[in-house]
C-alpha cells in the first residue's frame, strides 16, 4: 500500500498492549471501563476495546453515539451535559440501545422529560477543572437529582486538571471526593470518572471513561502518564525543505493533521519519534519546522519521519482514514467513522 | 433549514464586500490576485473570487488542487515546495489546465524534469519568515534556477512575519526586498507574495495570495487587518452549561470545531461577535469556556452565540459543510470540497 504523506499511522502491536495494560489495571483496582471513543472515533478500535473487557462506550456527542449505535454497539453515555433541544431528544430517542446522558441544569433535568423512559441520566460534577458541571456541595445537584427523578442513575466528573506535569494524583484525588460527596448528598448512584493521566491513581469509584491512553500523545509523555515506548499512534511525514546553515527542517506536517493543541506547559507541537529532542518548534497549516538538533545529522529532503503529535484526539478528527501497520509490516486502512460529529 | 450546533455560518453579504474590497485594492495597485483556496475550500467561493477578476488560484497540496482542477478551475498555483515522489509526478501530470508549483531545492528542480513540460515552476524565497524558502542571496537560489532550466517562470514568498500586532509593513517590506533581490539575480521573472496582513501595503509585485481575508478572524483582527464588523464566518454555537457565581458559560463550539491557533501574541481563543470582551479562555474538544464579563447580562442555556474563531483556515478544515446565510435569513449549505486534502 502506497501512503501519500502526511498520514496517520497506527502501530497494531502497541495499540494492543496498551488497551490489555488499561484492562489488566481496571480489573485490579475493579474498577469497569467506559472508553471514551472520542480519542479514536474508529470502530473497529472501539470493539478490539469492548473485547477486553469494557462495559459499554462513552462518546461526547450525539452525532457520534449514531456512529456508533449504528456498528452495533448498544450500551453508550454521552458524558456531556447534551443541549436537550427539540431535535436533539428525537436524534437520542431514535437510538437504538442502552443510553445514557449527562445533565448540569435544571432546566435540562426537566426537559430530559421529553426522552424515551429508558433513557437514564447522570449528573455531571466539577472536581476542580472549572468547566461544565454542577458543584458537589451546591444545591443545583440535588435539585437536578429531584426533576430527574427515575431517570438519575449516578454522577460523573472528567478530572481535566489531571493535565500537566505533576498534576495527576491530585486530581485523581479531587474526582474521587467530588463523586463521593455527590452520591451521599443524593443517596446513591454510580460514580463514573477518569482521564488518562489520573487512571492511574484510581480509587473507589465505579467505572472510568480514560480515552487517550489508547494511542499516547506528547501530552501524555509530559504529563507522566506513559512513556515514548508506548506510543502507537504517530503523523508520518516528508521532509520537504531544510536549511542546512539554520539546521532547519520542514515538514509536511502542518496543523491541519497535527493540530495546534499546545497546553501552556507544553513548549513544542510535538516531537520526531525516536528523536525527542527534534521539536516541533513552528506549525503552519502545511509545514512543520524543526530547528535539529546540533548532533544529528540533518534529514534529505524526502526522508520519511514519524511525529508524535501533541494531542492524539484532535489529530485523528482531521483525517478520514488511520493506516494500521501489523508486526509484519503490512497496512491496512481503518475509516474514522465518527469524524467531524461535533453535534 | 434546522443547524446542529456547533456549525459554520457564513454571512453572505459580508463576504461579497471582502472579495470586492481586495479586488478593489489589487486593481489600485495594479498587482493580480491568486487567491488561496485553502481558506474556504469552497468551488462556489472561488468562482466568485475569479468573478472578481482574481487571475487564477493557489492551492497548497495536490489534493486540493485536484478537487479544484475537478470543479473545472484551470489556472492552480500550488505555492508550496511540493516533494515530487514518483506517486506526486503522476498525480501532478494528470492534473488538467495551467498548473504551477513551487521548488524550493535543487534535489526537487531536477526531479521537476519529470513532470509534464507545461507545468512551470516557481523558487520558493525565504523574506523573514524563517520556514521554507531559500534564501534570496543564496546560491541555492541560482542552481535551482539553472537545473528547472525553461520551467522557471518566477519566485514566490509567505511573509508569514506579517502576523502579530504591528508587523504587517514590515514583512510587506521585507516581501518586496526579497522577491526584487531574487528576480535581479535571476534576471527577470514574476514576483509573487502577499499574506492577508501584509496585503495593505502590498508594494510593486506581480501577484499576490491573500486567502483569510475572505473570512477575517480574531487573529486578522488582533493584527489591524480588520475590524470585527468585516467578518464574514463564525461558528454558531449553544450555551450548555453556566455558573452564576463563577460567571462561568460553557459552549458546544470546542477545538473540534474551532481549532486551538492561537499564536502566542493573542490571550484568547475566539470572542463572541458583538461581545468583544466575551472571550473564549479555555477550550476542550467540546467546550468554550467563557467568564461572561461583569456589566453584560449572562446568557442563558439554550442561547445560540457566534463566535469569531482565532484562525479561519483551520475551522473550515474541521467542517464537511457551512451554511451561507443570504441577507434575508435564508440559509445555503455548500460543501468544503477539499476539507481533509492534506497530501
């Protein structure tokens, strides 16, 4: 298979051992997983994750719950607190399954009435990451609680604070008490949490919704939630124009595949896979400057690199197709199927 | 017609007054427009801009100039230093009508000898930018020259220094210098530039390329280009979520759709149109935070919000469709065409 640059590549062998490491450490702090399939919008992927093990799928729009419902899979949260307009409650009671919806508002609890009766509800908390969310202590969460009446099944937080080097464990620790404190304020309910980097410090809670940890980015390397070993999915690129007295190299690779997601705490776009010091210092739509490093020697024009971008989910959304390299060598090509559902 | 949120609107009258403004400008400096594409993506758009008297197109990969040279567009500049692999040559080759790309080396001017002979080649220069391009004193510049032998029609740049608050004069400077220099050495050919900053004060050149000036984002804003009552597309967006006391609003528009550029001279993500103090402060794939300033009367849930974008070019990349809304309320859907074409 002939891959024109740039171009999603996804390592089979590490995409496996990373989805078997989140389900071997689920199971032994027995906590359920609800991978978030925003990460990877792919199918196919979703079910490689349903096969290890998880209890249902988490997805943070309506537009890619219809993806998914629609391959199959019949057990799905849209962990978002979801604008319950007219045509919104038609689209969700149009799903077919088991589905479940977040709520922040009362005003959304009371015109959750309009949805199919199975169709449950959990309320979402802030645990410290000032987005959406209701406070645990406020009384916006009982009285959501009081117009959801059957439809409350639980609470849920995205710890997004969790983000940043050093930041993980204290956030895991936040999330915990914001949905401990919310279910015995409300006298039950499940409790559902869970980003990649905090993952791995989770404590009683019910089920987690990590979704990046499939593929590593940048991010999670900086973070210290995972390593370079364990990336597998990397923007493979050409390089198209050096200069050789700046030590400058550019790519093919601009922000319309890797995104410009770039936290504060971060100082480059992304870096050269197996070159962590070959930074992404520039990004323009089509070009990827790299000023390389002084004892390396500088790339041909031609030569094919691998980045590891920054933020893997916003780089999956801007193609339409992952090519999925086996041990052997051989591609295949994967359709993201959920690209572009941002409603 | 019923819009999901978050989704592209484009408001029709502004837009014709922007392809007119830079028509108008062009013709009173005697300087051609080739306009980007890469922009909008958008056949129906790049009609109107040739309507206008634009000279022909430019793209910046081969994809979209295939889509373009589909929809029957017959002169394509492709301003990009373009890795001519055997796979490029043949999709080059089989592109109809007049097309131009840019060589930035001397491996690429002797791989252009097999191309078709009609397409012509134009040597990227470096005028400040510090991306690709030679250097116009170089002597890169001259052997490039000699190995594209009569495939040689000019040179091109991206003052891409134009950007950032008080830049534009000086990159358009630094543009005329650097394409004057190279065209003197080579002795003669066209000279072709222009960034939609720099555009204003666009000197004695041969063509130029703006292509967000259709549009105008928060970023064109910040940089004196334009002013808020000149911009033509913003994303339509819900309130989801909000915290009185934390004056805290929440939107569905998310980096998803309105793409994280924001270069390190801007404190925001976007604002929301004729709430210039509204600013977007944080952005997840699926949320705008904003903290509502203090003297506007927060928005309730439900309420629909334009936000002005940082970057048009990369929100238009994250959307298969936008709605073209006439000055009578009624709305258009046109495809972006070659959203996705990175390769």
């Amino acid at each position: 298979m002939m891959i024109d640059t740039p171009a999603v590549v996804i390592d089979r062998e590490r995409l496996d051992a990373n989805i078997a490491a989140m389900a071997t450490h689920a199971a032994a702090h027995g906590v359920a997983i609800r991978r978030h399939v925003k990460t990877h919008k792919i199918p196919e992927i979703a079910q490689m994750q349903i096969d290890a093990g998880a209890r249902g799928i988490t997805c943070a729009t309506i537009g890619e719950a219809e993806v998914f419902a629609e391959a199959g899979f019949t057990d799905i949260f849209i962990s978002y607190p979801v604008y319950l307009s007219k045509r919104a409650i038609e689209r969700l009671n149009a799903l077919a399954g088991e589905i479940r919806i977040g709520v922040d508002s009362v005003e959304m609890a009371r015109a959750a009435a309009g949805l199919r009766e199975d169709i449950k509800a959990l309320i979402e908390v802030d645990s410290g990451h000032r987005r959406s969310g209701v406070t645990p202590s406020s009384e916006a969460l009982t009285q959501i609680r009081e117009a959801l009446g059957s439809r409350y099944i639980g609470v849920f937080t995205f710890p997004g604070h969790s983000y940043g080097p050093g930041n993980a464990k204290q956030a895991a620790a936040d999330e915990l008490q914001a949905l401990q404190t919310s279910v015995e304020r409300l006298g039950g309910g499940l409790t559902s949490g869970g980003s990649s980097p905090s993952a791995q410090f989770t404590g009683a809670i019910d089920e987690m919704r990590p979704g990046v940890y499939v593929f590593k980015d940048s991010q999670q390397i900086t973070s210290g939630a995972c390593t370079e070993d364990q990336v597998s999915m990397t923007v493979l690129s050409t390089v198209v124009s050096r200069n050789v007295a700046d030590r400058r190299v550019i790519l093919d690779a601009g922000s319309k595949i890797l995104s410009t997601d770039k936290p504060a705490w971060m100082d480059s776009h992304g870096f050269v896979l197996g070159q962590p010091d070959a930074r992404v210092s520039a990004l323009s739509e089509h070009h990827a400057t790299i000023f390389w490093p002084e004892d390396v020697e500088l790339p041909e024009i031609g030569d094919q690199l691998q980045v590891v971008p920054n933020h893997a989910c916003t780089v999956i959304n801007l193609v339409d197709e992952v090519y999925v390299r086996a041990t052997d060598g051989t591609l295949e090509a994967w359709k993201v199927a959920a690209r572009g559902k941002n409603s």
